[in-house]
C-alpha cells in the first residue's frame, strides 16, 4: 500500500571524527642554558582538541640545519630540557603538542640561544689586538673576538684617557666580539689603545700601539737668510716639531723672483742650513723650506720680507750711450751722461773702450778722472772704423758697459766726392743680372745721379738702385736687349762734384727670320723653303739657320728637318719627306746665344707620289729553328698601297745589342725568309716591311724572341688554362678553345670531333703558332656540343688531349603523349615522357 511517514530527528549531528588535533603551544622561551644544555618553558595551547594534551616534542634547529626532534615530555608539564648540544653553536627552538587526534601544528620558534656557560667572565683574544701603522687618512679597525657572559660592557682609551662615541668614532659589542673603527685618521690618533671588558662575573684588559704617520709640520723658524751677495744667500732653519712618525729625509728650499711670481726649485739638504747660488743681481727674492719624509713634504716654512741680490756696494750703473762729437784721421772726440746711479760708493774714473770693425774685441784706449764726462781718443788708423763705450768705475768694480756708439770712420770730415772703383763696359747675356756696385768717398756723403743715355736711372720692377753711405749698387734682373746703353754716375757734395761713365752691352738671341717663308719647290720627298734675314742679330752674329718639319697627316711635334743653313744664305731644301704627307715647315735663327723664335709657314703643304706605300705584314713567326739558321714566315699585308708589293725588308734586333739591322739587300720575294747569319745562343727579334713602287710601308709588329739553338723537342699541350678540360657556352655564342703548344720543329694541329673529322665550314676557322694554336666556331649550336679531340705532332713525337664541350639551350618539347591518368570533380592527373634533349643541363621542372 506504501511508504509510512518518516520519523525525523530532534536535532542534527556532525560527521566528524571524535578528536580533534590541539592547537600550537606558546613560543618557547629559554629559562637556562649551559655548554651542553638549554632549559625550555612555553604555555599549553589554546585548545586542546577535545582530547587532553597527552605530551610534548621539543624540536631545534642549529643555524644552517634543518629542524629536528630534540625531546619529549609528559602533556602535564609546560618546561624542558634540550641535552646533547654543541657548545658555541647557535640554536632555535620549538613545541609541538600531541592529543589522541595527533601532533598539532609547532609553536613559533624561539630566540636564538648559543650553548656556553650562561655566566663567564670576559675573556679577550689577544692576538687580535696587534699594533697598526698607518697613514693618515687610512682607517684604523680592531676586530677583537670575545667570549662573555652575561654580555659585557667594552671601555676604550687612548694613552689612558677614555674614548667616547661620537662622528669620527664607531664603536660596537657583539655577543661574540668587540668593533672598534675611526674611518678616517690623523696624526692625533696615534697612541696606545686599551679595551676594558667588564660584566657581573668579571674583567679584562688588552693594549696595542696606533702609529698613524703623516707629512711632518713645517720647519721650526725663523727662516734667516745671511751671507747676500748679488749671486747668493744663505739660509737656516730649526727641526719640524712633528716629524710625521717617520724619520725627516731632506729638506727641500725653493726661491722666487717677485718680478715673476712663481716659484723655483733652489736646491735639496740634508742638513739645517743651505747656500742658494745662481741668483741674479739687483732681483728681489722670497725663500721657503718644506721637510720631506717617507709620506711627503711639510707644508713650507717662508721669509716674511724679501732679500734683494747684491752686495753691501754695488757696481755703478751703465753710463749713457756716448756721442761722437768730431772726429779727423787719426782721432775721435766723445762725450757722455754720468750714470744715474754710483751703486752706493763714488765712482773713481772712466774707461774708454774702442772696438775696429770686424773685430769681436773691446780694447781699453783711455782713461777718465770722474770729474769729466768727454775724452779724445787718439792714435787711431787712418780710414779705420770704430765704435766706442764708457764703463764707469768704483770700489765695488767697473760697471756694465754703455751702449756702443754710432760707427765713425777715422777720416777727414770734409772731402769733395771722388768714384774710386774703376768704370769699365760690361757685356752680359740677356736673362743674366746686371749687378754694378761703386765705391766713392766724400764727406759729407755725397748724393748719387744715375742716367742711362738721355735718361733718369730709377728704382722699378726689374730694377733697384740703392745709394747708402759711400756705396751705391745698381741691380736689374732677367735683362733685356733694352738694357743696353751708355750708363753714367754723378757724384755731388758741398765741397764738389765727380762723374764718370761706361758701355753696358746686353747680347740676346736674335729675333726670328725676315717674312715670309716661302714654298719655292714641292717635289714627292722634298720642299724648297726661302726667308729674309732676322732684323736684329741679338748684339751677336748669325751663325746659321734651322728648319723643323711637323707632320700634319700622321701627328707629333716640331721634328728636326735641317741642322744647320749657312748664315750667308737665306733658303735651303728639306729632304726625306713621306710622299702624301701633309706638312708645315718653320726657321729659326742661331747666334751665340741662342736659337730666335720660329718663323712658321701660312699654309701647310703635302708632298704626294703617285702611289701609297703598302700595310703591315702579319707578325713574323719562327717555322724552323736551329743553332745556325732561323726560318720565318709571315702574312701579306691588308693593302698593297695600289701598286703590287715588290717584296719585303726584313730586320733583325739581338736582344744584347737592341739594333734593328736590315737582312737583305733586295727585297725579299715571297713571305718566308731563311736567316743564316745566326749566332747559336743568342737571342733575336725580327719584323718586317713591305715594299711597293711607292717605297716601304710600316714595319709588322715585333715577334716573338728566338734563341738560336738545336730544338728537337716533342709536342707538348699545355692545358693548365682549362679547368677540367670543359667548356660551357650558350646557344649562339661563339666556342674558343686557346691552347699553349711547345715543340721543335712547331707541331702540326689536328682536331676531331666525337672521333671523327672536324668539319670545316664558314663557322669553323683554325690558327697556329709556334706557342698558340686556336680554334674558333661562331654561332654556336647544340650540335656544336661534344669531344674535341686536338693532336699535335712533329718528327719527335706527338701530344693529344680531349675537351669536352656544351653548348646550353633551353630544354626541348616533352614526348607525348599527354595522358590523364584520372579524373575528378576538381582535380586532373597528367603524365608524358620527358624530352629528347635536355639542353645540356639537367631538367629542373615542368609547367
């Protein structure tokens, strides 16, 4: 019939188990502790998890360890004890409880607890507390390991006088060890340190010595300074104070020169006093003194006044510069201004000294009371040129000299103008300077006149005249024909006159030939030139004509056509010329000093033959050789000029001479010539003229160097130049195979193809040489493609070499036929054969 109605329960329940685990105890603190032992106390957890606390487990960890279980205890008790640790090492701690529902979560860990003896007197490691030298400005540090507890109070003191902390000063305690540091030094601090460590149990005491070196302080003063002269003084001084810690080295002085205002180095000493040399008279000086040790110089010790360099009486100043006040052959008359300071002692006479010209000697010549300021000097050399200076005298010695006076000439002081170098004609080259340089005498000097013919002589371009004293000088530069005249001097004074004059001839190069140059004769090989002659001849005679020839037809310069024409005739013929050349023709005059500047033809002229001279022959090559004969051969030329070739000239240079000499008296007949004439081991060239009625053309180019020796030498092909012996060109391009080849007598070439006879055809063109053999197809084709077989050979032997060829082209047509495999809504599958010729290179793809 079914289901009841359901029963329900008053009140729900949880499904869990019966126990929960406790919570985390309090964080355990250490109580007491020992080297070996820590005692432990903490506070049960919160909650207990429904289940009583049924114990504890006392975990530690050292400081880099993992944690580990170190002690139980009953859950009734909150305190423990740790056994079995290592003295000195550093320790945490925890608790964790246990319920029937298991261990909980551990407490917080506890302080850091290092296993010693929980009370110690202090005790100081000593040989961490060394004595320390040091500079100043270097740090001075004392890290002292200590053992102690509880903690102890550290004291530290210098020479017994307690330090304090402050800015310069860090000092710090550790558990296990003391810091001391002054970051920065002075000297102030060098003394004896002592630490003081004190706690409840006890104390103890270290020292160790602080040097802290440094400069040392400045010399002790005064600064005397004794014993001036006008060269050196003097100095003394006392021993620094403070040596710096170190020992005092030297001591280093130094002077000045107020004028200047720098100071110098004046010496070194080892001792407490010093002579300063090398000082200048009458300068004014300050000293100073600065010690030295291992650390550095002191800061100086300096005079407080300045010394001046002199001695107790000085020297008189220089007298003033002396005048020359009259003078005659044989005497000068001076006057001067006194000194304007006797050095603090009267001066006691004059010195007149006199100086020749030339000479570098002062000699004394007379001597002066102090009462006068004027003195002659006598005994002097007639025409003799002086200076004079005064030196003033006194107690303290003779003064710097006076300035010298103006130079004076012992002579008489009036004199009419007389030229005294003799005037002769001068005769120079155009170009050349003219340098005239005339002495007179005179007094007073006497002024200079120059004319050249009817004019004025003047300073210009080319041209400087300069009168000084009793000289005057004339000088013109790159001289001219118009330079030339009668040049006349005029001297003029007070007391008189004088004159005189002489011829300058300046010779030049004549001027060019008379207009105009004529053609009197044209012939196939020569030209008739006439001309007048030139209108000046330069101040020097003709001595004969020269004609140069430029060929227009072929280029180049003015050429040499005749050497020389004789100045008695005006006209002359000009052989050797080229027949159909085009020519322009021009004459110079010659004299001694030159050639003129060229007289030139109006109009070119050609000189033209009935026929032109034939081309060049082909290079000549050797066909035979031997240590007595070479056989050459050669090609026709192009063009025989219009006129059959009659034959050939054929030339010879030895390469140890470098001379072309001709081989044959008449042309040769055909193109091969059998010299005969060798020498066996030498070396030779050769090239060759054709000749036709009209004369013999150009020479062939040079052929290669023959050496006259036996050669019998087999074939040889030299294949170096072919990589592989393959050779790729492209359809239409031409094939070109170029081989070196050796032997004697030279090989003959044979070439195949694909083992049969190369075919010759329009495209097909072969050349040999002694040394190169070539073959040559144009338009290229794939047919064209292959072995080339080439063989050379002669009677001691034979050479022979393959040489595959390719010629390139694209692929051709794909062999049907074109089939489709199958067929789709949207795809096709085709296949065919591939072509019959790929072109050479290996097919890559299809479209």
């Amino acid at each position: 019939f079914g289901e009841s109605m359901p029963l329900t329960m008053s009140s729900p329940i949880t499904a869990k188990d019966p126990y929960a685990k406790p919570d985390k105890p309090g964080a355990p603190e250490p109580t007491d502790w020992d080297k070996d032992h820590v005692d432990l106390k903490w506070t049960p957890p919160k909650k207990d998890g429904g289940s009583p606390i049924t114990g504890y487990i006392i975990e530690k960890r050292s400081r880099f360890g993992p944690w580990e279980k170190a002690a139980e205890v009953s859950g009734n008790v909150t305190k423990g004890t740790v056994p079995n640790l290592t003295e000195g090492e550093e320790y945490e701690f925890r608790v964790i409880a246990v319920n029937k529902g298991g261990p909980g979560e551990p407490s917080e860990a506890s302080k850091p607890v290092i296993a010693k003896p929980r009370f110690m007197a202090p005790q100081i490691d000593k040989l961490a507390m060394q004595d320390i030298v040091v500079r100043a400005g270097q740090r001075i540090n004392f890290t002292i390991p200590v053992e102690a507890s509880p903690k102890p109070k550290a004291e530290w003191s210098i020479n017994g006088v307690p330090i304090k902390p402050g800015n310069r000063v860090d000092m710090q305690v550790y558990n296990n060890q003391v810091l001391f540091e002054i970051p920065f030094s002075v000297r102030s601090d060098t003394g004896r340190y002592s630490l003081t460590l004190t706690n409840d149990i006890g104390s103890c005491t270290a020292s160790a010595n602080v040097t802290v070196i440094d400069r040392p302080s400045p010399p002790e003063g005064p600064l005397e300074v004794s014993n001036v002269t006008k060269e050196s003084a003097r100095l003394a001084w006392k021993v620094p104070v403070d040596d710096g810690g170190a020992p005092i080295l030297h001591y280093i002085i130094e002077k000045m020169d107020v004028s200047r205002g720098t100071w110098s180095d004046a010496g070194m000493s080892s001792s407490l006093y010093h002579d300063v040399v090398r000082l200048i008279h009458r300068k004014e000086y300050l000293f100073r003194v600065k010690a030295v040790n291992t650390v550095g110089e002191s800061d100086p010790l300096e005079t407080t006044k300045t010394t001046i360099a002199r001695n107790e009486f000085d020297e008189p100043e220089a007298p003033e510069k002396p005048q020359v006040m009259d003078w005659d052959e044989d005497h000068v008359d001076l006057q001067w201004v006194k000194p304007k300071s006797d050095g603090g002692s009267p001066i006691t006479e004059y010195i007149v000294q006199k100086k020749e010209k030339g000479s570098p000697y002062w000699v004394n010549a007379v001597t002066v009371p102090a009462s006068k300021t004027a003195a002659t000097v006598p005994d002097l050399t007639k025409g003799q040129e002086y200076e004079f200076r005064i030196i003033a005298v006194n107690s303290a010695g003779p003064s710097a000299p006076s300035e010298p006076s103006d130079p004076v000439v012992c002579k008489k002081r009036y004199l009419a103008p007389k030229i005294m170098t003799p005037l002769k004609d001068i005769t120079i080259k155009a170009g050349q300077i003219l340098h005239l340089d005339i002495d007179f005498i005179g007094e007073p000097p006497p002024e200079v006149v120059w004319t050249v013919g009817s004019r004025d002589l003047k300073t210009d371009s080319r041209t400087t005249v300069t009168s000084i004293g009793y000289h005057t000088i004339i000088n013109t530069v790159n001289t001219k024909r118009s330079d030339s005249g009668t040049y006349h001097i005029l001297l003029r004074n007070s007391s008189g006159t004088d004159q005189g004059s002489f011829q300058v001839s300046v010779l030049d190069r004549p001027d060019p030939p008379g207009e105009p140059l004529v053609y009197e004769e044209i012939t196939s090989s020569s030209v008739t030139l006439s001309w007048k002659p030139p209108k000046d001849n330069g101040g020097s005679e003709i001595t004969g004509y020269v004609i140069e020839k430029r060929d227009l037809t072929h280029g180049g310069g003015w050429v040499p056509a005749v050497n020389w024409v004789s100045p008695v005739n005006t006209h002359a013929t000009v052989p050797r010329l080229l027949e159909g050349t085009k020519y322009e023709f021009r004459v110079m005059a010659e004299n001694l000093q030159g050639r003129s500047d060229p007289l030139t033809t109006d109009k070119p002229v050609v000189a033209k033959n009935q026929f032109d001279v034939p081309g060049r022959p082909g290079k000549p090559e050797a066909t035979d050789i031997d240590r007595d004969h070479i056989k050459l051969k050669w090609a026709a030329p192009i063009s025989n000029g219009g006129s059959t070739i009659l034959g050939y000239d054929v030339e010879r240079r030895d390469k140890a001479t470098g001379r072309w000499i001709k081989m044959n008296r008449d042309p040769v007949r055909t193109c091969e010539f059998y010299d005969d004439h060798v020498h066996e081991g030498k070396q030779y060239e050769y090239r060759v003229s054709a000749v036709n009625a009209a004369g013999a053309g150009k020479p062939s180019d040079v052929s290669d160097v023959y050496t006259a020796k036996l050669m019998r030498e087999k074939p040889k092909l030299h294949l170096d130049g072919l990589v592989g012996k393959k050779i790729k060109v492209r359809v239409g391009e031409p094939i070109i195979i170029n081989i070196p080849i050796s032997g004697a007598p030279t090989p003959t070439i044979d070439w195949a193809f694909n083992a049969g006879r190369l075919p010759m055809t329009t495209r097909h063109s072969t050349d040999t040489t002694s040394s190169m053999t070539k073959l040559r197809i144009e338009n290229s084709n794939r047919n064209d493609s292959g072995r080339y077989t080439i063989t050379a050979k002669n009677e001691y032997g034979k050479d022979s070499a393959d040489i595959e060829v390719t010629v390139v082209n694209k692929p051709g047509q794909p062999r049907g036929p074109l089939s489709y495999d199958s067929v789709t809504q949207d795809t096709i599958s085709l296949s065919w054969h591939p072509p019959t010729d790929d072109g050479g290179s290996d097919i890559t793809g299809y479209i």
